[in-house]
C-alpha cells in the first residue's frame, strides 16, 4: 500500500506491519495501512539527515519556502472536502467541525508562508566602526515532528508548517489511530515541489516507530503535542541527545464565572467549553469554577442544556457532538467517573454510554456533570479528555485565582464578567498560557500558543513558534583584521 514517505518516495513497512483503522463512530473499516517500526523511522531519519545535509533546503530563501507554504494552503482549499470527511472517518467527528478544521489549518500554513520570509535577523551595534554583527536564525536541523489524534492534521500542521518555514527537514509520526490525512498532506507537499528527503512520514505506535525521534543523535528537535505521561518520557530520552524539545501536553483547564457575568452567555460557553468535540480538547474548559451565589441556578441550566445535546457520527447533520476516539478512551472515561463519585461527586447528568440503539457500535459517552467535587481529588487534578465537567464554587476573587491556579497544568482558561477591570486582574493572575475573558476556545496563528507549568514547554504559532524551529546565531566580523600584538614581550601595557 505503500502508506510511508522516506526520501521522496511512498514506502511500505519495512516488516510488513498494518493496522486497520476503524471509525469510531461505528466501528466501520475506514482501511488498512502501513504499521512501522524502528527500522521505518531510522530509514526516515536517514533521509531528513541527508537532505538537511546537503543544504539546499536550508539555502532556499525563506520567501521561495514561504512560496511552498502557500502554495499548499491553495491545494489544501482545492481538496478540502476530501480532507474533511478522512479526518471525520478517522476520528469519528463531525465534517461540519472538520470543514472548520481545514480553513484553520490553510490559515496556518498562510500565515507561516508570509513569516518565513519577514524573518530577517537584525544588526547588533557594536559600538566599533571597524567590527560588524548580525544576529541570524538558522534552522535547527532534523525535527522529530508527534502529533496527537485530537485534532490530527492542526496539531501535525502546527510543527510541519514552521518546521519548513525556518528551513528545517522533518519526520512526522502522527497518531496511529488517525493517519490519513498525514498521509494526503505528504502528498500535497509533493504535489508542491518539496525536495526528496526535506519532509518525510511513517506511521505506526509510539513506543515503536515514535520512540527514534527522541532517542536518535540524527534528529536535533523533537516537537511532541500529547499527554503529560508520554512528554515526561520524550523529554527525559531526549535529554541524553540534549535535543531542542518542544512540548504541547495536557490541561485541566479551568473556567472561572463570576456572579457579575451575562448568565446565558457564561451558561453557553461553559457548555461548548467541555462538550465540543467531547471535551477531546486540551484547552477544553473541564473545571467550572463558579461563584457561589450562582451555582444552583447555573448548575441546573447546565445540565438542563447537557441533557439535550444530540451525539452522532460524522454525517449525522443533526448531531452536535460525537464519539470518543477508541473503546480504550471510552473505558478510561467511564472509570475516572467511577473513581471521582467514589470520592464523594454528586454526578449530575450523564455518566453512562447512551441508551440509543442507533449508537452502540460507537465509542460513545454522554455529556457528564459531576458537583461538588472536592479539591485536590483526582476528578479536579487530572486530566479525562473527555466530555465530563467538574463544578467547584468560589466565594471572592481571591478565592476564584487560588483554586483556578491549583494544578499542576497551566494551557488555558477562561474569566466571565462583566467588570472589565476584574476581567483584566483575573486574567494577569491565572497561571495558564492562553486566558480568555467572556469567551472559550479561540486562538490566532498570529497569537502564540502553549502551556506553563506541566502543561509544556516552547510555544507553536506566533512569530515565537516559527522561532521554536531556529537557532540563534550571532555573526562578528572584524571589518579591519590586522595583529594585535597582546604578547609583544613589552610590560603589560594594556
Ligand atoms: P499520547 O501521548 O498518547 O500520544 C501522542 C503521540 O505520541 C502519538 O502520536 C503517539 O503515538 C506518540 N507516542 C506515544 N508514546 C511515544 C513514545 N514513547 N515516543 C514517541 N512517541 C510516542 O496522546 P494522545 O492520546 O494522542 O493525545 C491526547 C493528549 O494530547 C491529551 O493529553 C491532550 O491534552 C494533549 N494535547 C495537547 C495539546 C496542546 O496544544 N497542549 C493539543 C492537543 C492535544
């Protein structure tokens, strides 16, 4: 079938390994492909080292690169459709979300099409007339590029575009569980002109056909978006090559509502916050934080709305949102529910796979409320992905910063009130990398993107993204070489 891509040129596993991908939102085959392993990624390298090597790519001046990036996004627009529905097949949501999807992704290949260019380094006064020094930005070599399954094709095109953008080659090991439309954007990248060996794909598990990236002294940056467990490992092997690593990990994000908000609005957002996708969002909004007055009046309209949230497949045009990932996600879910009520949460709504007929061969799991959570249990510290909300209350502001603060992730949150000044003190304190006052989920290619704490470190989009995929170099030049003569055999003098 040939599902790899090494050194411009489609390749099979080279040990004949494959993996039916099924849609989760049936368990229909979607198809087969190409399973790989060690040997496929050490190929795979290989060819991103010798095509970083021989320098042609890295010469290429940025705009020609940017050109490239552009050009895909046109492509992109061309075969849209097409990518929708792979991706909805692979990952069982809706095309309506995985339209959006694609517009995003051609936005961010645009807008690191247009930055390579503007990357110019700059000059650094030296203060000597006869002495010149530039600060350049060079690209840091072979990227390592993994991707996660939520959203397969934005998070792989976060990496790839800059990763090209700065002049660097890759290989990219997207999800096993979503491969397709890795596959259909090598593809396009061929399609583009891309130099042989300058972006290279397989496909296959983590442990095996990931591991490399961060193991192998041929690869300089590894770039992993993912959970926290796995980054923990990737980091710590990539240390022993000291590689330039990158990290997108998880959240536990939360949504503080002050009693001041608009209700209806801060009730909808806090929905979409947790339901869309069914919370298989990092940034997804998992923690409502609300004040206390509020919350009877708020947590019932809640799960009133929650109740009536319609689940279904990729072409379900009624459904709102959709199945969970795999059977294994599923089970996951079921049992940090289990483990949260064991720990005294009063489950609101939800908590079970839905009755419906129509839906039991998906991976399916009802929009879930769980009250009175305790602080510091495991329902409040770790993370489910998945589509089930914890409520905390707070009684002041303080008291909203001190526990939207308690956790040891930081990649986003979000403040609703209608006092713009507390809105902005709210937003300077919470410890989290992308805070959103009365609103839930946007995020620009022009804004940085990325976690404190244990939610990663280095940040993807925003000039500092492109900037992830660089090395800082300073040029000295000494305008007026001649002897100095430090050791004349004089005295000292100087
Ligand atoms: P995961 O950690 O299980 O897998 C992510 C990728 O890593 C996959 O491609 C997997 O095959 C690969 N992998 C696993 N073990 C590996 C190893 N030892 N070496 C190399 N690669 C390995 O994560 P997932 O379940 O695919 O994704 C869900 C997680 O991703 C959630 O925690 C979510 O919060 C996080 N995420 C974060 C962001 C962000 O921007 N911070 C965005 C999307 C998802």
């Amino acid at each position: 079938m040939a599902d790899f891509y090494i050194d411009g040129k489609w390749a099979e596993a080279r040990e004949g390994g494959k993996r039916e991908i099924r849609c989760p939102a049936d368990g229909s085959l979607v198809a087969t492909v190409d399973e790989g392993t060690r040997a496929d990624t050490e190929a795979a390298i290989a060819a991103a080292r010798k095509a970083f090597d021989a320098g042609h790519w890295s010469a290429t001046p940025a705009a020609e690169r940017g050109d490239l990036l552009l050009k895909v996004a046109g492509l992109l627009d061309r075969d849209a459709e097409a990518f929708a529905k792979a991706e909805s097949l692979d990952i069982g949501k809706r095309l309506v979300e995985s339209r959006y999807d694609m517009a995003d992704i051609a936005a961010c290949l645009r807008y690191f099409g247009k930055l390579a260019a503007n990357d110019a380094g700059r000059v650094v006064d030296t203060g000597n007339p006869d002495a010149f020094s530039r600060i350049v930005h060079e690209p840091v070599g072979v990227c390592g590029l993994i991707s996660p399954w939520n959203y397969p094709l934005l998070q792989t095109i976060w990496k790839v575009a800059p990763a090209l953008a700065a002049g660097n080659t890759f290989v990219l090991k997207p999800s096993e569980l979503t491969p397709h439309t890795s596959i259909m954007l090598m593809k396009l990248l061929e399609e583009a002109g891309l130099p042989a060996g300058v972006g290279n794909l397989v496909l296959g598990a983590g442990p095996q056909a990931g591991a490399p990236l961060s193991e192998h002294p041929d690869v300089d940056l590894v770039s992993f978006t993912g959970g926290l467990a796995t980054g923990k490992v990737i980091a710590a092997t990539a240390a022993a090559t000291v590689k330039k690593v990158a990290l997108e990990l998880g959240g536990k994000n939360p949504n503080v509502v002050f009693a001041d908000a608009d209700f209806e609005t801060a009730v909808d957002y806090a929905l979409t916050a947790i339901f869309l996708h069914s919370g298989q969002v990092c940034s997804a909004g998992a923690r409502l934080i609300v004040q206390e007055e509020w919350h009877d009046r708020f947590v019932d309209e809640l799960v009133r709305r929650a109740e009536l949230i319609r689940l279904g497949g990729p072409f379900d045009e009624h459904a709102e949102t959709g199945p969970l990932i795999s059977a294994a996600h599923l089970a996951k879910i079921e049992r940090y529910v289990e483990a949260a009520l064991a720990e005294g949460a009063v489950l609101r709504t939800g908590g079970k796979r839905p009755d419906d007929a129509a839906l039991a061969k998906g991976h399916y799991y009802l929009p879930t409320i769980l009250d009175h959570v305790k602080q510091g249990s495991s329902a409040v510290v770790d993370e489910s992905f998945g589509p089930v909300l914890t409520v905390e209350t707070f009684t002041d502001e303080d008291d909203a910063v001190r526990i939207a603060n308690d956790t040891h992730y930081g990649l986003a949150g979000a403040v609703f009130t209608n006092d713009a000044s507390r809105a902005q003190r709210v937003a300077n304190r919470l410890r989290h990398g992308t805070v959103w006052i009365n609103d839930f989920h946007p995020y620009l290619p022009q804004a940085e993107w990325g976690g404190f704490k244990q939610s990663g470190f280095g940040r993807e989009l925003g000039p500092t993204g492109l900037a992830e995929y660089t090395e800082v170099k300073h040029v000295y030049q000494n305008l007026k070489p001649g002897p100095q003569y430090w050791f004349d055999g004089e005295p000292a003098g100087r």
